[in-house]
C-alpha cells in the first residue's frame, strides 16, 4: 500500500516554522513586484507542519532502492558503490560555495581539477581532447554526433546516415534522429557479433558514422573491431563508441586504440558517481584532434601554465549546457580516478568481469547464458526454462533484497524476439563473493518457489510485502517461451565453470573499488596502460 499524500495529510491551518526580520517587516510584494503580478487565490499547497513534512519525504525514501540498500544487479546500467568521501570532496566550500557567473580568474581550484580530469579521461580513452559539458550519456551522443554532423559540413559533405547495430543502447538511435541523421540498423549474428557482410551491403558515401558499444550489450566483446575500424576509415566515415560498457575496458585498453574517433563516458558506469531518479549526471566526451576544433564552448585549457575557459573558438559547435556542466558530478569523478590510480582501475576492470563470469557460471543450470562463451563485465542469462515467465520471476526477487536484472526490452535496452526471456546481469566489481552468493542463493530460492507453484500469475507472491493481489502493468507484455539458443546447444565445457569458480575463491578482491586509499598521494599524468 502506498503511503498517503502530503495533500492526504495535510490540515487547514497548520504551518512549519515562521521566520521573520524585523528589518523587512513592513515589506510590501505589490510595490515591487506590481500589483497584477501577485496572485489573489489561494495556490493549494499542503498544509503541515516541519516534523510532518520530514517525516513523509523519511517514509518515502525507504520505499526506495538503490545501491546504498543492496546488491543492484541492473544489466547495462552498472549500479556501482559510490564511496562517500567522494561526496565530501565534491561537497568541500571551494567547490560547493562558489558562484558560475563570478569572474573566471576566481575560479581557479574548478579549472585545475577540471583540466586535470580531462587529461584522465583522455588517457583512459585514448583520445586528443576532452569536454565535460554534457549532462549524461545520452548528451554525450548528441554532443559527439554535432560534432560529426559540423565536421562533414565543413568538408562540404552531405552525409545523412547513422549504422547502429541491433545490440546497441535504445538512446543511440533516438540521439542520431535527434541531430537529423537517419539511422540503419546493423543485425547480430548467431554468435552474438555485429553482423560485417551486413554493414558491409550497408555501407556507402552517405554513411557519416558508426556508433559502436563494446563490449556490447549483450556482454559479449566485438572481436573484429579492427576490421570495423578500418572500413568505416576507408568510407571516409568516422567510428563512435559508446562508453557505457567501458567499466568492463577500462584501464586494459582503450577505444582510442581500437581506433574509434569519438567517446563518450558515462561517469556513473564507469568512474562511480550517483545515478538515478533523474538527477544529474554527466557524459564527458573525448575526440581525436580532427574533431577536436567542433568541441562546444567553453573549453577548459592552460594558458601560460594558468587554467582558464576558452570561449575563442569560432568552429565550435557551440554551448551545450549552462555554465561548466555538472561539476560535483565531475568532481566525485576526479575524486574517484585520484583515489584507484592506474593499478585500481585496472583491477576494478578485472574483478567486474571476474564477477560477471562467476554469476554466469553459478547460475548456467537454472538460467544457461544465450552465448556459448565468456562475458564482460554482464551476462546474458535465458530464462526459456523456468517454470514461470521472467518477468514475474525478477520481480518475485525484489521480495528476497535483490533488485532485478534487466529485462530485454526494458529501458533503453532492445534486442530482438528472440532473446525475450533473456536477463542481463550486471554484478560491477564492488559487490563482494558473500554478496554474489547472496544473490546467487536468492535466483534458486525463486527457482524453487516456482518449481512448486507458489508464484501465480496474477500475483507474483501469495505473501507479497506491498499488499493486495494486484493486476500486472504489463499486459502488453506477452513473453515467448520460444529462444533461438536452446539448453540442448549451450556446450561451455564444464571446467569452465570450475575455473571461474576458483578463481573468484582464490581472488578474494572483490572490493577493488575502495582499496586502502593512497592518502595523501596525486596521480598527476600517470598512464593507464600497464
């Protein structure tokens, strides 16, 4: 049952706590403001007192989760562990308390972290030069592709044509039809590999670009991405890799050198900030020196030794977001990146893909993976077997602690008929083996309830903690019992499953988010790659 309303509550009369100044005791709104100007009906609010009101917002947020309650398994979002001190670094008076619209040369804290943050996250990319104005991933795509759009301008080509491949993020496509680039959609083979001999017939002098995540979303590393490179370079077009996946890369190789021309990172994927419940974000984006002249302004960069916004940059794409970006966001980023140093983030890159096999393998027998091979840093499970559809059996899970993973065709995430009683799991490398374990022990415990008819299908739980018997939201939803790769054609020999096992037993870092902290010590132009 849902808690009441503040309108529900609220009392003819009541009020919180009234603050007056005697110096303004005789202000008069009308003879500021005009008389027209001030509303003479009663505007509806609730009326409470401070307690009540802190209260209800108190209870509200403990009918919420996130990865402060528990493990959050969510496939291709990467709900990592956000370490608190990052927050009070980005909280520090220097950083909280100053003003956008005060004079530049005042700011010079925000200037030398922001330059250094886009020199790591230029050598975490492999790219020239580096913005940190958008706003989240999806605002990276569109700054990225304004840049691709100006770039072909400016060269007097008329390119008109996005490839995306059919395992790439929802947002892709819809970034694409926003800057007025049409898009053609590149299938996936039987092992789940972008399909070359159809991009190849797709390919011509109209293509702009290939927007490319790898690994993709459906966990599995694009092995030819060399051969991708080199004959999207050779159509004169450029490649643009999507960062969202790059927590299962980062520190171990880079999109730069895999020959992608632009990128975008996802902070919360990858360098840990918040996410969730449409708060901020941010989405820096990366480019290679020929795009380099398009970056929106202002560009953070030294000049004579001293950080400063450049504003004087005429083939700019222009100003994306008000004033500097999000730059707490930014900062519990730079924070992050200071704090693991070169080697942490490599482990951290390691231990997410060491998680994400492990979840594969202990789960293989009730929910086999889709794809006969290793993960990334998420796997894709199918749920064709299970005694009841997937979608009442995540949702039974929410009962046990664990949130859900991803369902194919939730979110941004859309793939074709036949994965639609896939799930995509995504451990990230904070959750230690006791919680994967956890987690592991939850799917089974479901499994079971199903396998004895406990889950009806009206009411995911005979004793479910929200209440009443309720009716499915999803009724347009209508699950195939079909999936083109059956349990018959699963041969992950089982020594793989033995070996994954081991080496999460034998590899007891599984928190190599927070390693001790290096205190005191400043990564300044260290490289990442070992």
């Amino acid at each position: 049952m849902l808690p009441p309303s503040l309108f529900d509550i609220s009392r003819p009369g009541v009020s919180g706590s009234g603050v007056f100044d005697q110096d303004f005791s005789d202000f008069d709104p009308a003879a500021c403001f005009g008389a027209a100007a001030l509303s003479q009906d009663p505007i509806g609010l609730p009326e409470l007192s401070e307690h009540e009101v802190v209260r209800h917002f108190t209870n509200l947020s403990r009918h919420t989760y996130g990865v402060d309650n528990g493990p959050y398994p969510l496939g291709s979002c990467t709900m990592k562990y956000s370490p608190k001190r990052n927050d009070a670094l980005a909280q520090l008076p220097g950083f909280s308390k100053p003003h956008p619209h005060q004079p530049a040369d005042s700011l010079q804290g925000v200037w030398e972290a922001f330059t250094e943050l886009q020199g790591f996250v230029a050598e975490l990319t492999g790219m020239d030069e580096v913005t940190l104005q958008p706003a989240a991933g999806a605002h990276g795509e569109f700054t990225g592709l304004l840049m691709i759009r100006k770039y072909f301008e400016e060269k007097g080509e008329s390119r008109k044509t996005i490839l995306i491949p059919d395992s790439a993020h929802g947002t892709n496509p819809a970034s694409a039809a926003m800057v007025g680039f049409d898009c053609k959609i590149i299938p996936t083979t039987e092992n789940g590999l972008m399909d070359l001999e159809a991009m190849g017939r797709l390919m011509d002098d109209d293509v702009a670009a290939l927007m490319l995540t790898n690994p993709s979303t459906l966990g599995l590393f694009e092995k030819n991405i060399v051969t991708i490179a080199k004959r999207i370079h050779d159509q004169g077009a450029l490649l643009y890799y999507d960062g969202a996946n790059l927590n299962a890369l980062m520190g171990v190789v880079r999109p730069g050198d895999m020959g992608f021309d632009v990128v975008h990172i996802n902070t919360h994927k990858t360098l840990s900030t918040p996410h969730g419940g449409g708060g901020p974000g941010a989405g820096p984006v990366g480019v290679k020196a020929l795009l380099a002249p398009y970056l929106p302004i202002p560009v953070i960069r030294r000049v004579d030794g001293t950080a400063m916004p450049d504003k004087d940059r005429p083939q700019s794409i222009g100003r994306v977001k008000a004033h500097f970006g999000h730059t707490e966001v930014l900062l519990r980023a730079y924070a992050y990146i200071l704090t693991q140093g070169p080697d942490g983030l490599r482990t951290a890159t390691e231990n997410a893909v060491l998680n994400a096999n492990y979840l594969q393998a202990r789960l293989a027998e009730l929910l086999p993976p889709v794809f006969d091979q290793f993960c990334m840093h998420e796997c894709l499970l199918s749920g064709g077997h299970l005694k009841i559809n997937s979608f009442d059996f995540v949702k039974r899970l929410i009962d046990f602690g664990v949130h859900p993973p991803t369902l194919v065709g939730a979110g941004c995430v859309y793939f074709a008929k036949e994965y639609d009683t896939a799930m995509l799991i995504e451990p990230t490398e904070t959750e230690s083996k006791a919680t994967l374990n956890h987690v592991i022990e939850q799917f089974l415990k479901v499994a079971r309830e199903a396998g004895r008819g406990a889950l009806r299908h009206w009411n995911v739980s005979a004793h479910h903690k929200h209440g009443e018997d309720r009716q499915r939201w999803d009724r347009l939803y209508q699950p195939s019992w079909r999936i083109r790769f059956t349990a018959e054609k699963i041969r992950i020999p089982p020594e793989y499953h033995q070996q994954i096992i081991l080496a999460v037993e034998d590899t007891d870092r599984m928190q190599a988010h927070d390693p001790s902290p290096k205190t005191g010590w400043i990564w300044k132009r260290a490289r990442l790659r070992q």
